[in-house]
C-alpha cells in the first residue's frame, strides 16, 4: 500500500500490524508537518490516537538500537506533525470605506465621509516561562 493522502483514507480500517508497517513507513519518508498526507491524518482524530501508540511503539522497539537516536528524532518528528494546526486566516487591517451622501444633504455635508474604523488587535497569550529549582551545594 503507497503513502498519500488517498491511502490514509483507508487507514482506519487497518490492523495494527498493518498500520505500524505504514507509520513506519511514513516516518521513516520525513514528510513535513504540512504535508498532505499529514493533512489527510489529522482530519481522522481516532487515527491520530491510534497513530499515537504506534510511534510510542516505534520508540520503544527502537531502543537500543544502532539507530536509535535517530529513530528517536524521526519519531518525535512525526509527533509533531500530528500536533500542527492550521493558522487561523490573518486578519488584515481595514481600508477607508467611502460612504455616498445622499442628495438631499449635498449642501450641507462634504461629497464623501470616510470611515476610519481600526480592528481590534489580537490578543496573544502571555508566555509561559518554566520554573526553575535551585539546589544549595551539601
């Protein structure tokens, strides 16, 4: 079975063993998180938890290998192609929008009012800063 966005409509239905042969597969191809088939994952959240126990199973069968730290950093990779979100669009700024006058007004009124309205900035978060434990020296 080939890796695509296609195949991993399929992937619920798969055995385990069948399953972890194409995770396997697919971390060992390093696919960017923004990937289509990465994509195609994520919109299956009971494929996502299942591919969650796979890659804890890759890790461990990994241990102690020749080639463990860089299954470790393969692994970890595809974990976090699993936790990518799509940005939410980008609120760009308004232009002045030109309203008509009616005629009656034209005396007494300008030929066009313009409207200034400002968006509402976005509120970030605070950031999160870890704490840190010190040891006096025994």
């Amino acid at each position: 079975m080939a890796i695509g966005p296609s195949a991993v409509e399929r992937w619920p239905e798969l055995s385990t063993q069948e399953l972890r042969a194409q995770v396997a597969k697919l971390v060992s191809a390093r696919l960017p998180g923004d990937h289509a088939v990465w994509q195609a994952v994520r919109r299956h959240p009971a494929l996502v938890a299942r591919i969650r126990g796979v890659l804890s199973g890759l890790a461990a069968s990994a241990a102690g290998s020749k080639d463990e730290a860089m299954q470790k950093v393969w692994i970890s990779k595809a974990r976090q192609a699993l936790d990518v979100t799509t940005p939410a669009p980008v609120r760009t700024a308004r232009k002045p929008v030109a309203k008509e006058v009616p005629a009656a007004a034209e005396d007494e009124a300008p030929d066009r009012v313009l409207d200034f309205a400002q968006p509402e900035p976005q509120k970030q978060p605070p950031k999160v800063i870890p704490t840190m434990l010190f040891q006096e020296p025994s």
